[in-house]
C-alpha cells in the first residue's frame, strides 16, 4: 500500500488512463449530481459536498433486470445479465463507501445475492476525503469520519494543486499503478493527515446513540412519533437518496412474447409497502412509517447485524421537503419515556 | 408584519375550542432557512407558531394528507374542525378543493396570512451556504437577512421564490379570519416563462423531457405533497390491475409525469410544491403552467380563485373552442 499524487490539472487524464476499468463518477446535470459512466472525463466535477443520489445506485440501481424469459415457452430458459465489467467508483465519500459496507451484511445474509455482490467484488472504490463536511454532516457519530477508509481501496485528499493518494487495498495499487500516479512522500501524507484532523472539527452535527437500538421498541406506542408524522408527506426521498437503504419489490413486466423479472427500490415511507393482498395494511399511517423507517435503521438493522444503518451522510435532513430531521426525531426519543418493550 | 405573540394567542384560542380538533402552521426549522409544517393538537404547542418569509410550504396540502385509521366498533368518528394557516398561493388549494366537494366547508377553519414572498431555500443556500439566520424579514422592496450579527439587505428577486414575483394573490382568496391586514398586489403573470419553453422545437422538447424524466427517482414527494393530488388511490399505485410500473426507466416516467399534468389541468392552483420539493430538481411546472394558460386562453377559466365555480371538467359551454375536433 502506497504514497501517490497527481497535479490537480491532470484530472482528466487520469480519468482516461483508466481504459481497463468502466469508471464511474459525480456528474453534474444542473444541481443534481449523481455518480454516472465517465463519458468526457471534463463533466467530472469533485467541487460537490456530495452526490445527490448516493452511489448505492451503482451496486443496487434503481430498477434492475434480474433476468429475461419468453412467455408461451415451455421450460424456462432465463438469460442472466453479464455483471462481470472491472469497475471503478472515483470520488466516492467516505460515508457512502461505509454504507456499502453496512449494507454487505444484508445481500449476504439468509441469501446471498450475486447481483450485488459481483459488483461489490468487481468494484474498485477509489474515495475523496472531505475538507468541509456539510451542515447536516454527522458521520464521526456513526463511526466514521471526513477521512475515513472503512471499506475503501484508496483515499484521495485535495492538497490545493494536486491530490495525494493513499492506496489501501490491491486493488488500489492496482489503479494507482493503470493510472500512473507519482510517488507521494511525507510531506504530502503529514498535509492529509492536518487536513483529515481538521475537517473532523468542522463537523457540526452529532448524535450520541448509545441506547438508542435498545430503547426504541419501547417507544412502539408513543405518540412522540406524530410530531413528526403528522407533517410526513409520505414521499419517497428519505429513504430513496440513503445510501444504506436497500428495500426493494420484484415485478414481471411483459411485453408481447418478451419478458424480465425486474427488481427496483422500494420504501418503507409508501401505504402500498405493506397492503396485503386482502387490502388490509397493518402499517395504516405515517405514524407506523415513520416508526419503521427509523426503528429499522436504529434498532432492527443493529439487533440483527450488530450495526446501525446509518452512515449520517445527512441527506435525509437535506432533502426533507418539511424538514424532518432524523437527528432530531433521535435526540426527541431520547427524552420520550418509553414503555415496557414490545417487539416489532 | 404579523405580530408573533398574537399569532400565537389566537392559535391557542382556536384549537382550545371544544370544535377543532387539529391547527395546521409553521414553525423553525432545525438548520438553515428551514421551517416545517407544524400540527398542533394542544395549546401547549402553539407557541411554536411562527409566520416569516421562511413560511414555504403549503399547509393545505396537510388536510388532505391525513390519514385516518378506522374507528373503531361502537366509537363514533372524530368530525370536529380542521383549523388552517395559508398565504394567499396556499388558499387556492382550499377553494379548488372546495370546488371540488373535497370536504364541507364548515369542517375548516382558515386562518389567513396576506403574505409579501417567501424564500427559495436553493437561493439562500447559494448565497449563505449553511448559515442559519437570526431572522428573516421582509422591509418594503429588500429582504433583511440578519445573520452572524451582521444585516443583509437583498432584492426580493434574488432570494424570494420565483412564484412571488409574479404574485397576483398574495391575500387569501377564502378566509374565515384574516391575522394581518391585507397586502397590497404587486406582481403580473404573463406567462413568460412558457412563452419562452414553447419557442423550442417539437424535438427539442422531447430531447429536454427526456433528460429530465429521465432523473426522476419515483419518490413521488411531487405528487405527495400537491393539495390537489389528493385521491384515496393514485394511479400509479394502483396494483390490481397495474396501469403504470414500478420501474423507472423515460417511458414510465414520462407516462406518471404527463398523466400528472393532465389530472392537474385546470386544478392545478400554482402553489408551485411539486417543483420546489424535487430532490432531482425536474421543472414539473413548466408542464402544469402551460397546462394552466391553455385553459385559460381556451376556456377562459382559473381554478382556485372562486369558491362557486364549477370544476372545469364538470362545466359545459356552447361557446367552448373545438380546435381540437378535427
């Protein structure tokens, strides 16, 4: 595992040195960025805080076919998509590259999925420490940090002029090598290091959750959880722009002969989630939804994987349309009193 | 200027009658230029009432919203009133819903708040990244920002909401009780902005759509939080059978967008949520505006400024263009 660097204005050329892998990277389109296929190395930006769309997109896409069967045919003969491409993710943030690592535990688990897992496996994550986390930015509450290398194969750091590499894992001596990066030496890793020290500070958000997974089923009743349901729209953009949420619905969609088994995402914060086939909906308002989504995360994700599904990435709190700000509803049941444990 | 403390008084003596069950506002939000809509259900909350240029969102959207669980056998359902605050935009919502027979007008009470603009947080975060200001308040031609000890004086244009400079209502059109006196009308809707989307060409159109259905994640937050989509089943949710799929991919998309557009036509009261709360920024309203002054130019009908009209689609006139019959 090594030193490198390359002057910022190389940028581009790095990016198309990197022929053998399929790179993906934050691309603007107005203000939304998302993380997708490198095309002109020159749309690139990494001035964002963030992506708006989390890079999870890229293990688990928003809608994908898992495989392709004709109607009418006896026998099925389904054509499994090719997953195989070398991939590379370039500027992800520490925060997103731990989400996957939260979210392994789940498509690993009782089942193991290839889909996912290829890709996790085939992936080069090459990270972009953070030098100004945002206002809603809390990830050193989560375990993380505007530096951190949890789940990374090389961490980049924004020196003014160039950036300095630090390769983590073979795989990232394996892009610093295809992208012919110079060698970096102390000055440089003493500057990521003040830099790394220096953007913890600047995080200004945090959240104490010791307790918390253990409390929540007790707060299974209270109407705590109405101050926020009650302005909840229901929509899909909480859980939908989290990088560790990873709930999805599978379909058949038909067209003439031709037809796929499709998966998307779907959400906890949707009526339709849980409707039964008899039309009764044991989650039948906000109230329940609300619970769910952060009783999920903070307590059922935890008891079962040891782990909160949370990475405090903040973009919850950013792109809540009526401003229900998920470390508030935490620090609020913190105080509530809760009530003998009830299990979900 | 509305005066706070008597805002909040007036809230408390509203929902402390033995008639109203629930008062819908504004209160701070957590960071930024945030507020959120606030529900109260006790007195003891009302002092959380707020009434400032932060104010965006449409408290409307939330009676409709609400859903209610079924009541219990041998328990009677709870009918006592809905008391509301709305800007002049927001009260649009009610008269169309009124228009519309969503509920009997004496289960609301609407509180009325003449409203001089409001912020679009994209702006203020681009001119004051993640500050939170100490106040917002609006002084005859300039916003005044006080942040950091410091007083910035702005144009309206450059932080208030583009749907504020072309204000033709900024008084509440339905109101049982208005909080502050009325404000006097300053803007004018030419439609400049659909004037100008139209000059495109056929394919440009397309090659626009394309790109910006194409962002759309399906979150729905558009359609969640639009006062006039208020169905018990929306379309696009509906399984048995199912009209419209889950996938996204530019034909789904495109189909939940125009089919948006077309049950919004001539219901559509311009409060502008659908396209302030995308998270992928798509410009929802460029569809429902033109939608807006098609009807308007051919039926010489506005929805949402009249409490007796008919709904368009409900009304029939001799005079009535049929360009469209070939």
């Amino acid at each position: 595992m090594g030193d490198y660097k390359f002057a910022k204005d190389k940028l581009a050329e790095v990016l198309s040195s990197l022929g053998d892998y399929q790179v993906f990277a934050p691309t603007p389109a107005g203000d939304v960025v998302r993380f997708l296929e490198v095309k002109d190395p020159a749309a690139v930006t990494l001035e964002s805080a963030n992506s708006t769309v989390p890079p999870k997109e890229l293990m688990f896409p928003e809608t994908e076919t898992l495989f392709k069967y004709r109607l009418g045919d006896t026998g099925l003969d389904p054509s499994v998509p090719d997953a195989s491409a070398r991939r590379l993710v370039f500027g992800i943030r520490p925060c997103d590259a731990m989400a996957y690592t939260i979210v392994d535990n789940l498509f690993s688990w009782d089942f193991t999925d290839p889909y996912y897992l290829n890709r996790r496996e085939n992936t080069t994550l090459v990270g972009f420490a953070c030098g100004d986390p945002c206002a809603n930015c809390f990830c050193p509450s989560m375990g993380g940090a505007p530096a951190s290398e949890k789940g990374l194969d090389a961490l980049m750091f924004d020196l003014g002029d160039t950036f300095y590499v630090k390769t983590l894992t073979d795989k990232g001596d394996a892009f610093a090598k295809a992208a012919g990066l110079d060698a970096a030496g102390d000055a440089e890793s003493k500057a990521a290091e003040k830099q790394a020290e220096e953007a913890l500070g600047k995080v200004k958000r945090s959240i104490d959750t010791a307790g918390i997974p253990e409390k929540l089923p007790s707060l299974y009743d209270h109407p705590f959880w109405e101050q926020f349901s009650d302005r909840c729209l229901s929509c899909g953009i909480c859980t939908f722009l989290c990088p560790t949420c990873h709930c999805f619905d599978i379909q058949d969609e038909a067209e003439a002969f031709n037809a796929r088994r499709a998966r998307m995402w779907d959400t906890c914060m949707f009526a339709e989630y849980t409707v039964h086939t008899s039309g009764h909906n044991p989650r039948p308002t906000r109230k329940e939804r609300t619970r769910n989504r952060i009783s999920h995360k903070y307590s059922y994700f935890p008891e079962k994987f040891d782990v909160i599904a949370c990475v405090g990435c903040g973009r919850c709190i950013n792109n809540c349309p009526v401003n229900i700000d998920l470390l508030d509803i935490l620090e609020k049941s913190k105080q509530a009193e809760g009530k003998e444990a009830k299990t979900a | 200027m509305v005066d706070l403390k008597e805002l909040q008084d007036k809230a408390k003596e509203v929902i402390s009658r033995d008639d109203v069950r629930r008062l819908i506002g504004w209160q701070r939000g957590t960071y930024g230029f945030e507020s959120a809509p606030i529900v109260v259900t006790d007195a003891s909350d009302a002092d959380k009432l707020i009434f400032d240029p932060t104010c965006v969102q449409n408290p409307a959207s939330f009676i409709t919203l609400e859903e209610k669980r079924p009541v219990p056998r041998g328990q009677e359902p709870d009918t006592r009133k809905v008391a509301v605050m709305v800007k002049g935009c927001d009260s649009r919502a009610i008269v169309q819903q009124l228009v519309e027979k969503a509920y009997p007008r004496e289960n609301v009470i609407v509180m009325g708040m003449p409203c001089r603009g409001v912020i679009d947080r994209r702006k203020a975060a681009a001119l004051f990244g993640d500050v939170t200001p100490d106040e917002v308040k609006l002084d005859g031609d300039k916003v005044v920002v006080s942040l950091n000890s410091e007083t910035k004086e702005l144009a309206r244009g450059d932080i208030l909401a583009d749907k504020c400079m072309r204000c033709r209502y900024p008084n509440p059109l339905v109101s049982d009780e208005l909080m502050t006196e009325e404000v006097e009308k300053w803007g004018a809707d030419e439609f400049a902005d659909v004037d100008e989307f139209e000059k495109m060409s056929p394919a440009d159109k397309w090659k626009f759509w394309e790109e910006q259905f194409s962002k759309c994640i399906r979150c729905y937050s558009c359609r969640n939080v639009c006062p006039m989509c208020y169905c018990v089943e929306c379309v696009v949710a509906k399984l048995k059978p199912q009209w419209t799929r889950r996938s996204t991919d530019i034909s789904e998309n495109a189909a939940y967008h125009v089919q948006r557009a077309w049950h919004l036509s001539g219901r559509c009261i311009e409060c502008m949520e659908c396209q302030r709360v995308c998270p992928v920024d798509i410009p929802i309203m460029t569809l429902n505006r033109k939608m807006t002054r098609d009807v308007k130019e051919m039926f010489d009908y506005e929805p949402g400024v009249d409490v007796e009209a008919e709904p368009l689609l409900a009304c029939y006139n001799p005079q009535d263009p049929e360009d469209y019959i070939m």
